[in-house]
C-alpha cells in the first residue's frame, strides 16, 4: 500500500451530500481493490458553511484544499435563499477556490454510448457515439475583468460595464493544454472565438495559431462561437476537444451536457497551473449539476456524476489511468443493466442514491479482480 492520496472533500448544499458520499465510496472501493490508501479530510463550503461559521468557505479550509492531492465536490446553492441583497452568497466559496488554486482549465468530458443515447432529447443517430472534451478557461475573461460596475449617468440613464480581458500567458496556456489533450484523443481542437467583433477574441486566435504550430500532429480549426452553438446540435459527432474563454465555455458546457439527457450523468474537472506531491495537476472534481432543492432528500439523486468526477480525479491528480478506466466501466455496466436512479429508468424499478452507489462499488470491485 502506497502512502495515503489526501483528497478533500466538499458535500456543499442540497444533493451534493447524497452524491459525494457515493464518489468516495467508489473511491474506496477501487483503492482497496488496487492496493492504493485515501485520507479524506472533510469540510463545509456553501450556505452550509454561511450556517455554521458565517463564512462561504474559512481560510484554514481553503489551505488543506491547497495542501490536498485533489478536491472532490458536490455543490452549492439553495434558491429559495437567492435574494439579491444577501450580503454573503456561497458562490463565493467556488470563485475563491477557483482563483486561490489556480484552476486554470475547467473539463467537461460528454461521452453518449448506445445505452444513453435514447435518454438524449436529440436524434438517437445524431448523438450515439459523441465523445467531446469541452475545455472551458476559467480564471480570466469577462467574470474577473474590471472596471465591472454599475452606475447612473447625468440624465438618470443607468448603466454598467464588465470588462473581458485577457493576456497572451492566459490563452497560450490553454490553448497548449487543448493541444496537449487532443494528443491523447483524437487529435482535433476546435478553437471558439468571436474574432469577427472582439478585440479579444481576435487576440485569442492569433494565439491559437501559433500554438498550433507547435503540434503539427494536431488539426487545430477555429470556430465562432455562434457558428459553435449550432454546429454543437447539428453535427456534434464531429468534435473532439472543444477550447474556449470563460464566458462562452460557461454557455457552451451547459449546451453540451444536453447532448446526454440527463444532467445526473455529467462530471467535470478544473485543473490547476501547479502540480500536486503526486507530480500531477491539483484538481478540483465536481458533478456539473446544482443543488437539486426540488429532489435534496428523497434519495433519489442520481450518483453518477459525482462517481465519474471520482475517476477524472483518478486520472488527471494522481495519474491513476487504469483505475479511472475501471470506475468508468463500472458505471457504464450498471447504466447497461438499467441499474439506475429515476432519472435514467423511466420504465422500471429504479435504483435509490446509495443502492446504484452500491452497485457501482460492487462493480468496480468485479472488475479489478478480473
Ligand atoms: P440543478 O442542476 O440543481 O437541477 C436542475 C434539474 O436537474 C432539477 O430538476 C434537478 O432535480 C435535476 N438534477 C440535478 N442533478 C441531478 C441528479 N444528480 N440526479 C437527478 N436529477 C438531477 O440546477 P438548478 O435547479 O438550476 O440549481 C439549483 C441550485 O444549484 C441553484 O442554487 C444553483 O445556483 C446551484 N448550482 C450550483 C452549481 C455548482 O455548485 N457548481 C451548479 C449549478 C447550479
């Protein structure tokens, strides 16, 4: 047994406590059977942690996620609390994570196998077979640019401004990081940018351009991203690793998704510029849907997003490709015997939270064996 990988591990709001629960499960089950230890240090992050410290997520938390190998999380939010004038929002927890860390680069992988494709609201034809890479940049752009504020003009007229700025080392290191992916896949990046209006776009793709120069063994293409967002619909067999700026990956990732069907299947890492004791990035893993208010309690979420987080964990922090792969085909196995939450089996006897965990544990532990 190797020394134990420390991972953090964040439940937040709502379902994000019915489904990190059976991430680390499987993570247990998968260590147990390959000979590796985890030490999981948990803590509160979200309106959890505003109830109990006053805080969307307290420093000395913030610096064990800094001193982890990874950070596996759930969610946050609650709606019915979104009041505008809420001097402290849990979001705050992610955006600090984000910024703190460094996670540069936020992953989206959408994968549709014969057994989802009939969950998709798309043509089955037209999205069995999608396997996509959506790598959204995460740490500049739009959401961190200043001046970003509000305010009324001499005649009354209200106004606001966001400014979307972005540096050469930014898009450079994305872009390389896309090139770098599709080496490992199927070798295509499709760039998005707006460069027919945006300044900022058009820097982007200047850069992309040159980057690309550097992979002659990767087809490098570049797309606006209103082109994208119909081209993601109408031929998304046709991608490999998407690359875009934080605003338009936002939009682009929650289009994405929709190619599977169901938001309960989704994982989702953001990696960082550092590398981690392990010698590989520090990450931070999160199933890409909410907090669910509408399903927190019933049991009934569905598990496999956060599980599929649990193996991109596996893969991209701690190097640990086999075991990633054996997690994933532990989950496509019990997606394949229609041993699944409510949200997958339509028409049967669906599975609770803790009983596809289970299944998926059991799985995993078969499969390693084999
Ligand atoms: P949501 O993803 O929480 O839910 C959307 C719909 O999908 C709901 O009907 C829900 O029941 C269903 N759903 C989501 N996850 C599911 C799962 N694992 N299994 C089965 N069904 C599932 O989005 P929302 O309702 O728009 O947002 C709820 C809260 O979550 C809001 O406060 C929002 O701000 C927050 N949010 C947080 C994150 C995050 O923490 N990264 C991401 C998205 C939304």
């Amino acid at each position: 047994m190797t020394a134990p990988y420390r991972i953090a591990v964040i439940p937040g709001d709502g379902i994000g406590q019915e489904v990190v629960p059976e991430a680390v499960k499987a993570l247990n089950a998968i260590g147990d059977a390959c000979g590796h230890a985890f030490e999981f240090q948990e803590m509160l992050a979200g309106w959890v942690a505003i109830d109990a410290y006053g805080t969307p997520i307290r420093d000395e938390d913030l610096e064990v996620c800094k001193r982890s190998h990874a950070i596996l999380f759930g969610a946050n939010g609650d709606p019915r609390r979104d009041e505008i004038s809420v001097p402290v929002r849990p979001e705050r927890a992610l955006l600090r994570i984000r910024k703190e860390l460094q996670l540069f680069a936020n992953l989206r992988p959408v994968r549709v196998t014969p057994e989802l494709a009939p969950v998709s609201p798309l043509k089955q034809d037209l999205v069995e077979g999608v396997d996509l890479v959506v790598v959204r940049e995460l740490t500049g752009g739009i959401y961190y640019g200043e001046p970003s504020r509000r305010w009324q003009d001499e005649d009354g007229e209200r106004r606001a401004v966001d400014t979307l700025l972005y540096s050469e080392t930014e898009i450079r290191r994305i872009i390389s990081y896309a090139c770098e992916l599709a080496r490992t896949r199927g070798s295509h990046v499709a760039s998005v940018d707006k460069a027919n209006v945006l300044s900022s776009s058009r820097l982007w793709r200047e850069i992309a351009m040159e980057v690309a120069a550097e992979y002659p063994d990767v087809t490098v293409e570049h797309v606006l991203v209103d082109a994208m967002a119909m081209l993601l619909i109408r031929e998304p067999k046709r991608f490999d690793v998407i690359v875009t700026e934080n605003m338009f990956g936002d939009i682009l990732t929650d289009e994405a998704a929709q190619l599977t069907g169901s938001i309960g299947l989704l994982p989702s890492a953001s990696l960082g510029a550092e590398s981690n004791e392990a010698g590989h990035r520090l990450g931070f893993y999160e199933p890409i849907h909410g907090s669910a208010p509408d399903i927190a309690g019933k049991g009934i979420a569905n598990p496999t997003a956060a599980i599929l987080s649990a193996a991109l964990l596996l893969r991209n922090s701690l190097g640990l490709e086999k075991e990633a792969a054996i997690v994933e085909s532990a989950v496509a196995r019990a997606l394949r015997e229609r041993k699944a939450t409510a949200d997958i089996v339509r028409d049967g006897p669906a599975l609770t939270t803790t009983q596809m965990g289970d299944v998926i544990a059991a799985h995993i532990k078969e499969a390693a064996a084999a």
